[in-house]
C-alpha cells in the first residue's frame, strides 16, 4: 500500500518520464534534474515545480483542478522555504 507522500513521488515521476520520453522536450535538462532529485528523496523547489505545472495541469487526472489544487496535491514534495529576516530592529530599543 502506497503512503500518501509515496504516492504523489511515484506519480510525479510517472508523468516527467512521459514527458522525457518525448522527441522535442526543450525542458529536457529541467525535467531531468527534477527527476533525479525526486528520485534522491530530495525535495523539489517550487521554480522547478511551476516549470512542469503547466504540463501536469493537462493530465487528465488533474484537469479538473486548478494549479493551486494541483500544488497542494504535490506539496509534500515541493520544499519549503521560510523566510527569516534578521534585522528585526528590537536591539534598538533596549
């Protein structure tokens, strides 16, 4: 039985080896380092991510989804950035 996670990573690399499979892919070199990061059990980041959205949003398992739905559906793979300013300006007020 499939994890949730397992089976969304199983999934992904389905459709990029469908789309690696085809003659005049220009994306090829993107695709490809996708997939071997998804492969490492490696998370993706969210530019590599939106560049193959586009092809994953004309699969019949996600037409009826919108790329946000598609995104959350995906998240588990995708990694997740938090950004943490340092300069808070709270030393200057001491």
């Amino acid at each position: 039985m499939y994890t949730n996670n397992n089976y969304q990573k199983t999934l992904l690399l389905r459709y990029l080896n469908i789309y690696l499979s085809k003659k005049n892919l220009r994306m090829r070199y993107v695709i490809k380092s996708i997939k071997d990061r998804i492969e490492k059990d490696q998370p993706i980041t969210s530019k590599q991510f939106n560049s193959v959205i586009k092809f994953l949003e004309r699969e019949k398992e996600f037409k009826t989804k919108n790329r946000n739905q598609i995104h959350q559906f995906f998240e588990p793979l995708i990694e997740q950035r938090i950004v943490k300013y340092g300069n808070d300006l709270s030393e200057h007020f001491v």
